[in-house]
C-alpha cells in the first residue's frame, strides 16, 4: 500500500502539470459509472480498479502502470481469497467518495489537495485492512 500511495501521488502531479484533460474527462466517467453504481446498492470494484489505472495510464510512465498491474494482480487474489471469503463486504468502502474529491481537487489544479484526498483514501485502506487483521488472526 506504501507503494501505491507514493506511485499515485506521482500520478496526480503528473497528470496536472501535464494538463492531461482526457485522463480527467476519463476519470470523471469513470466516476460517474460507480456513483450510479453505489446508487443501486452494488459495490463498484471494477470502477474503483478503473479510476486507479487510469491514474497510472494518465501519467505517461510505463514503468507506473506495470507495477501497478503486478500490484493489483497480487490484490485481487487476496480480495477473493481473503476479502470475500471472511465476508468484508466493507472493506475499502469509505474511501469511495475519494475518488469524486481527488479528480475534483486535480481539475482546478490543486495538486495539494488531491494528495491530501488520496492519503486519506490509503489510510482508510490500512484502518480497514487493522480491522480484517485482528477479524482474521485474533
């Protein structure tokens, strides 16, 4: 998660001082479709995936995307063999609406904030991961 988090607050610096409106356009449908989503009571875990690559994508740094996706690899085996299997259906869903104030911060330009969004999303990640630690091994 370290990792991650230092891999993506690169990638917002990048893709704003790049002005790379595309990757934003993508990000905000991106966001859209899991707002919709979480509308209807479903968990977005593909868009939640999307909104992370297309972070690493927007970058323009192969190397970026690639550990991301070793990373990620690694992720999902441990969401289905961990995550599901114990039942955490609530694991890594505060930091949904994260995602809507990290792209907002990163449209204005405000890189600060947008990493400030994103450590906050990390954050909630290992508090959540705390809690599935001491449910698994205590």
């Amino acid at each position: 998660m370290d990792l991650r988090e230092m891999m993506e607050q690169y990638a917002i610096e990048q893709i704003v001082s790049q002005g790379q409106r595309a990757c934003l356009e993508q990000l905000e449908a991106i966001i859209a479709e899991y707002d919709r989503k979480r509308e209807q009571g479903e968990i977005p875990r593909q868009e939640d995936y999307l909104f992370h690559k297309t972070l690493y994508e927007g970058a323009n740094n192969r190397l970026l995307l690639k550990l991301f996706q070793s990373i990620e690899d690694l992720e999902n085996l441990w969401s289905v063999q961990v995550i599901d299997a114990v039942d955490a259906p609530v694991f890594g869903r505060d930091t949904e609406p994260l995602h809507r104030q990290i792209l907002e911060a990163m449209k204005i330009g405000d890189v600060k904030s947008a990493k400030r969004f994103m450590r906050k999303h990390f954050e909630i990640l290992r508090a959540d991961l705390d809690r599935l630690d001491e449910k698994l091994f205590k």
